[in-house]
C-alpha cells in the first residue's frame, strides 16, 4: 500500500478523501499492478461537490469579469503544460497508452484553455430593435450554471478539458466525475486548479469505483447542464437523466467511422491513415476509422500495405520510446476486444494480419488485426474500441455512400481520392460531425467535433462550443415613465 501514489479528490478548494473514507486501486494494464490509491467517492460527496460549485457561482467567480476568468484560464493552460510529464505518467499509468503521444497531447492541451480564455472576454450580448418605440431592448448572456463533465477512460484529460475549458470561459462552475478505469491523470490536473488562481469550488473532481456516482451526477437536482462523453449506451441514460431535469445535455458517445478508398487514391497515404486511425491508441478512441470501405480494384494492394504496416507495428512498453502499440486500457475492454476477434472468426471473416491477443508480452495486448468481411458482419457494424480494422469493397460511389452510412453512428469518417471534385462530393454526403479528406485523426480546439445521430447531441470545440454553456437572457426597458392598456399585450 506504501508504494501507491495517493490521490485526493477536489471538493470546494480542497483535496480530500471519500466522506467514507473507502479507497479503490487503479491497475496499470501494462504491469497488471496497482499504482494509485483514489478516493471511492459516493452519493454524498457529489452532494458535497454540488454544493461547493453553486456556493461558487454565487460567490467570487460569479462576480468575476470575462476578463478575469480568462487570466486564470491561461495560468491554468501554462500549468498543465508545465506539467505535462506528470499528467502523462498519470494518464500512462492509468490507461497504457503511449507515454509520447500523451506527452504530446498533454503538451498541447493548454491550446484549448489558451482558445477558450480568448472567448471568455467576448460573450457579447445584442441590443435589439424593438417595434415598439418606447423600448430598448437588449440581451444578456449568463453562465448556465453548475456543469456536470462525465467522460470516459481514453484520453480522460483531453475529453475533459473539451468540457472544462469553455465552460469555465462562460462563468460556469464544474463537478468532474472521471472513468473508474482512468482516475489518476484528472486528480493530478486538480491540483492545478488553486495554483492558477481559479477560486475554490470552481472546479471539483470527484472519483469513484462505479458508474453509479456518475448516475448520482447527472440526475442531481442541483446541476444546470450536463456534459457527457462515453458510450451511447451509458449516454442514453444521461440524456434520460437530465431530461428528466429539464437540463441541457452536450453528449460525445461512440462511433464506427468509415474511411472509403476510391481506386485513384494514394495507396500508401491511405494505408498510413488507416493505420492511424484505427491502431493509434490502440484503436480506443471514440474516432477509430474502423471500418475501410475500398473500392474492389485496390482491396488487394490497400490490404496488404496495411497488413504489412501492422506487421512491423511495435508493441511493448508505453513508457518505451520505439513503442508504438500499448495494450488495451484494462481487464474488461481486453476481454471484450479479444471476443469480437472471436465472433468475426465464426461469421467467416478473413484474417489478413493479427487476429488474436498477444501472449507473449503479458498484459492485455491485442495484435493489430485487419479483417476482410461482408457488411453484415458484427465486426463491421459494433464499436470494438481496440486495433481491429474491418474492410468491405465496392464498386461504384453511390454503393460506398450508401456503405458508410450504413451504421447507426455518425462520429467521423474520411474519403481518400485524388479527385477534387469527388472528394468534396462525398464528403458532403457522408452523415457524420467530421470528414477528413485524405488525412485521418486531426483535432483542434477550433474545430467542431461531435456526432450526428446515435454517436451523440452537440458539438465541443469551436467559437460555438461556448453556447452550450450560456444563457440567453431579454432584457426590455420601458423609456418613457408612462403606463400602459395593462390588458393588451405590450
Ligand atoms: P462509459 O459510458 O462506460 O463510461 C463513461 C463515464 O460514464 C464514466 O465516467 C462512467 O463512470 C460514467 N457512467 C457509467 N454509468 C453511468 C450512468 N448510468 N450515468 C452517468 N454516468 C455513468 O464509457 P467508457 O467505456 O468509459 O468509454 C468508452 C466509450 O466512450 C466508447 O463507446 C467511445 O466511443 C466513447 N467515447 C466517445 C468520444 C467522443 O468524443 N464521441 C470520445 C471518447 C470515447
């Protein structure tokens, strides 16, 4: 126990255990060991961290100019890039992805707090031309209130900070709720908060071994609007829970994003793009290009460039600096990858490369998989979330359209083609948030990114992001002194 890192949970400016003072140990997935001791936080200490987050919002960050919120929002961005290779050991520990791309995306992180603060002194109002002459009429824009931010185990900082950042930008307060599976990496960030001069109970981060505290989260009578990133099934019930509220909900949930190859497209740029879309962070990320749809001339050569590619992917240590694959992030979602391989083996897929775990390196390490399969098969309609990619071919572009939308999702896809005019053609008719042309896996905090139908509702990122954290108040003065008919309307 001595040799666990000891983490501490945020509830109104100070670090703290569970009320009931149970702990639970995060696994590293590549060592199989525990390596944090985190607060098992419950119903309680939500209510705890509710409270502390309406206190602040009636207190000193309520009275706080844009101007001020985005000072503390760019010391908060120098923070965490100050930072960054705590934050990246915690998320590394925590999840076993690659100790260099966390590095990276931690690094960078600050962008979004540094894009967002440049928001927080711009939240502009309109006034109005009112038909009645005898008004001025103008609007306000106000913080919607306390935020609920649920996410997931991949990237926890990333997919928080996509929360965090404009809602602290629009005045709002937060209550933090990270993945069972990843905790560390979002306890770390909040021992920044103070540091950054952002008052207490502005931002609370409480952990728990279960999803039920999240439930607890989302459904509490004192939260405004919820902010939500996980899988659709999870998010369903967050949307129940908030509706039930009368709450505004921003939800980021999962996605089975074609990438369609026509015949004329740069083979090996496709391939490269393949490979960073799907075995990336070993294939967990809510963006996973996992489905190719390649046109029936080039299946044969696009595959076996992947293929080949795979074969030389090096999987290992994510603290190793030639690593480029970790294992999967724990236990269940291991368990769950290796069952799909499974399934696709019995439907009659064809395995082109991998196809199975990786025993020899311990852990929870999957090959990079390619399949080939028909578009009725399991493993190219369900969200795996691990290094499997599925293809289907076709033959014309109407066919591959129709392909790629075939899915209940709608997160991301891309088109590789050298054709201008199809490129743009098709990426206007694929229903997703985000299309990449010829490239795969760019994010940006200007960007919009977010789902159409059942990958989720909302979009983060983007001048717009901010909106979902305002109000919009009307505001109408009378001019003249007078009264009025008082039984017409105005
Ligand atoms: P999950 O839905 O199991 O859990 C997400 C979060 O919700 C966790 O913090 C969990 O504790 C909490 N939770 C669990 N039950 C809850 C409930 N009833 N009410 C409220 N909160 C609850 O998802 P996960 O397994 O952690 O993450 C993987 C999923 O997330 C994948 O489907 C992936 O596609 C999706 N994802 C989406 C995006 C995106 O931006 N669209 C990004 C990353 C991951």
């Amino acid at each position: 126990m001595s040799e666990l890192e000891q983490l501490s949970m945020l509830i109104g400016g100070k670090p703290t255990g569970a009320i009931s003072g149970r702990t639970f140990e995060s696994e590293n997935p590549y060592t199989g060991q525990s390596w944090a001791s985190i607060p098992d936080g419950g119903d309680e200490d939500v209510d705890a961290a509710v409270n502390a987050a309406r206190a602040a919002l009636d207190g000193e960050w309520g009275q706080m100019t844009g101007f001020a919120r985005a000072a503390c929002l760019r010391r908060l961005a120098d923070l965490i890039s100050a930072n960054a290779e705590r934050l990246a050991r915690l998320e590394v520990n925590d999840s076993g992805k690659l100790y260099r791309e966390m590095l990276g995306q931690l690094t960078g992180l600050g962008g979004w707090y540094h894009y967002f603060a440049g928001l927080a002194d711009k939240i502009e109002g309109q006034q109005i031309p009112s038909p009645n002459p005898n008004y001025l009429v103008y609007t306000r824009r106000e913080p919607v209130g306390v935020v609920a931010a649920i996410t997931p185990w991949n990237s926890p900082l990333l997919l928080m900070s996509w929360k965090v950042a404009p809602a602290l930008a629009a005045g709002c307060t937060v209550v933090i709720k990270p993945s069972e599976h990843a905790p560390g990496s979002t306890l770390g960030f909040a021992e920044l908060i103070a540091q950054a001069g952002i008052p207490d109970g502005v931002v609370n981060v409480v952990t728990a071994n279960s999803g039920a505290v999240g439930a607890h989260l989302a459904a509490h009578p004192g939260v405004d609007k919820v902010a939500f990133t996980g899988s659709t099934a999870t998010g369903r019930k967050v949307a129940a829970s908030a509706a039930e509220n009368l709450n505004p909900a921003t939800l980021e949930l999962g996605g089975k994003s074609p990438q369609v190859v026509f015949a004329d497209a740069d083979l090996q740029a496709a391939a490269n793009g393949l490979v960073a879309g799907v075995f990336a962070a070993t294939g967990q990320t809510c963006m996973a290009g996992s489905r190719l749809i390649v046109h029936a001339d080039v299946h044969d050569e696009l595959v076996r460039l992947v293929a080949e590619r795979a074969s030389h992917i090096q999987l290992g240590d994510p603290f190793g600096e030639a690593t480029e694959m970790g294992p999967v992030a724990n236990k269940m979602q291991y368990d769950k990858v290796v069952g799909y391989l499974e399934t696709a083996r019995q439907e009659g897929a064809v395995v082109e490369y991998g196809g199975s775990s990786e025993e020899s390196l311990g852990g929870y390490f999957v090959k990079p998989t390619v399949l080939s399969v028909k578009p009725t098969d399991t493993v190219f309609r369900e969200e795996v979330f691990g290094p499997v990619l599925a293809a289907v071919t076709f033959t014309d572009e109407d066919e591959a359209i129709k392909l790629a939308n075939d899915t209940p999702y709608g997160l991301a896809g891309a088109v590789w083609t050298k054709d201008v005019h199809r490129a743009h053609r098709v990426a206007a008719k694929i229903k997703a948030g985000s299309i990449w042309i010829n490239a795969y896996r760019v994010v940006a905090p200007s960007v919009p990114f977010g789902g159409f139908k059942a990958s989720g509702i909302g979009r983060e990122n983007g001048i717009h992001a901010i909106d979902a954290y305002l109000e919009n108040k009307s505001v109408w003065v009378e001019l003249t002194g007078g009264t009025r008919d008082p039984f017409t309307l105005g």
